[in-house]
C-alpha cells in the first residue's frame, strides 16, 4: 500500500466531504478512492470514516489521525520545495482570511512577497466564515476576534477598529444619537454576518454594554453595508478599513466614538510550527512584521 498516496486520498475526502468528487478532484474513479481509505483503515486498525449514502463524515478516531496526517503531509511538502540552492525558495500556499482583511491589509504584502520570491504560487480565498484549516486543506489563515481554544498556532499581527457611521443627510434629517442608547429610535442598518446582528457593542468607561437595534435594511457584505450608509438609509456599525476614506473625505460621518469598544484583535494561524517550509515562515514573519 502506498501510505502517502492514501493519506493524500484520504484528506480530498475530507475536503471534498464525497468520495465521488475527491475522485473527480483527483482524477481517479470512485471505487479507487473507496479502496485506498479502506486499505488505509486496515492499515491503521481503526474506522476514519462514517459513510452514509448521501454523506461522509471524520469518526473520532479519524478526526485524531488526520491532525498527525498533516504534519506527514507538510513534511513532504517541505522535502519537495529543498533545492540545493539554498537561496531558492519554492512553494505553493493556500490562505484565507477575510474579504476586508484581504482588500485593505493583505494585499499590499502579498504584491511585496511574491515580487521577493518569484517562485512561489499562492492562492488566496476571501470568505466571511472560519475555514477549517487542517479539513479543507490550507496552510494559514488571517482571523478577526478572540480566538476560540485549538490546536492551531496563533500570532499577533494587528487590530481591527469599529466605527459607527452616518451620512450627514441622515444626521441632519434624524439628528445625531449622542448615546448608545438612542439608536433604538434610529434606523441602524444591519450586519447579518456577526454572530449577534442585532446587538450592537459599546464601552461606557469600564463598562461594556449591548444595545439591540433594528432598522429596515440588512446584508452580509461591508461594501453593500456602507453603500446603504452614504446613501442615508441609516446609521451602519462597520471596521473602520472600511469606511476610512468616506470618513475623511466627509461623505460619512463617525459617530460615538467615545463608546466604540476597543479594536478586535487580528490573528494569523497555522497548523504547526514544526513543520512550515521557509516558504509559508516567511510569509507568516512579513505578516507579522507589518503591524
């Protein structure tokens, strides 16, 4: 059996949640992949997989494996990109992150990193919601808030400031809330994508309060949110990356800024320290370095 070859087989299952299109992903047929997982469960004397015929789910035990499965599997990553040029640097990396992250912090690094190492691919995906990084196959991942307890290494790379904002048609028309308080009165336009759209987060001195809000516009994209702001449809509560230059070039307004909580911390994480290729290091240490 080969081992490598089935662990490969067994991580675009995963990803793919199907044994048909892992196949089709991987250019096999389906009863190939079907024998190589069950090949590898012989191997290793336990059940990876749950198979139902319409879904394909990690057992416990096969949750454990995959994690040691994937430092294999950057070993062998990191052993293909060795030259004997030491000054070469070669790889292929998957991130993700945040589609706001990815337009007003990422990409300026990125242009400067591959400019540096001109043989090295990367592929990036935005997406407003936490990937699984060791599941569908990534290497690192930009992260907005407190971390939830995992297996992952974490590290500082900066902040992400809220602000609430308004056009000055809407304050003049409805006026300006000098308190939190009074956005109950007031058209708020709603972020659909936080876990609690309808509570809005302030800070009065060390006290942290919520405030529930409504209003009659809602969507899951900053761009669409602050489009329905400077349109005066009501007062948005938005990562101030976001709205930088409309606030400077007074097409929005910031409003409460005594009461906005403090930034949320921005994170990058990987699955291992022991096992990144110089490649994927480097690229952590410049994201590292620009905050």
């Amino acid at each position: 059996m080969d081992l490598l070859k089935s662990i490969e087989i067994l991580q675009a299952v995963c990803r793919q949640k199907s044994f048909s299109q892992a196949a089709q992903q991987l250019n096999l047929v389906p009863s190939a992949v079907s024998r190589q997982i069950n090949e590898l469960e012989k191997h290793l004397g336990v059940r990876l997989l749950h198979r139902t015929t319409r879904s394909v789910s990690l057992t416990d035990e096969g949750r454990r494996y995959l994690q040691k499965m994937e430092a294999i599997t950057h070993t062998v990553e990191e052993l293909k990109t060795l030259n004997s040029d030491d000054d070469i640097i070669q790889d292929h990396i998957r991130l993700t992150a945040p589609p706001i992250l990815g337009t007003q912090f990422l990409n300026k690094i990125v242009e400067s990193y591959l400019r540096q190492y001109p043989d090295v691919s990367l592929s990036i995906t935005l997406v407003n919601r936490e990937i699984n990084l060791i599941k569908e196959g990534y290497d690192i991942a930009l992260r907005v808030g407190t971390l939830e307890d995992s297996n992952l290494v974490a590290r500082g790379v900066g902040h992400f400031p809220l602000v609430a904002v308004a056009s000055p048609t809407y304050l003049e028309i409805h006026g300006e809330p000098k308190h939190p308080k009074i956005l109950t009165k007031h058209n708020c336009i709603i972020n659909t994508l936080t876990q609690s759209p309808r509570r809005w987060f302030f800070r009065e001195g060390k006290r942290n309060f919520s405030i529930k809000v409504d209003g009659q516009c809602d969507a899951n994209d900053d761009a669409t949110l602050k489009i329905m702001a400077y349109a005066s449809l009501g007062i948005a509560y938005l990562p101030k990356l976001a709205v930088h230059d409309q606030i400077t070039n007074g097409e929005l307004i910031s409003i409460l800024e005594n009461f906005i909580p403090n930034p949320l911390p921005v994170s990058v994480v990987y699955p291992s320290r022991q096992y990144l290729s110089k490649a994927k290091r480097i690229l952590i240490e410049q994201l590292v370095d620009n905050r």
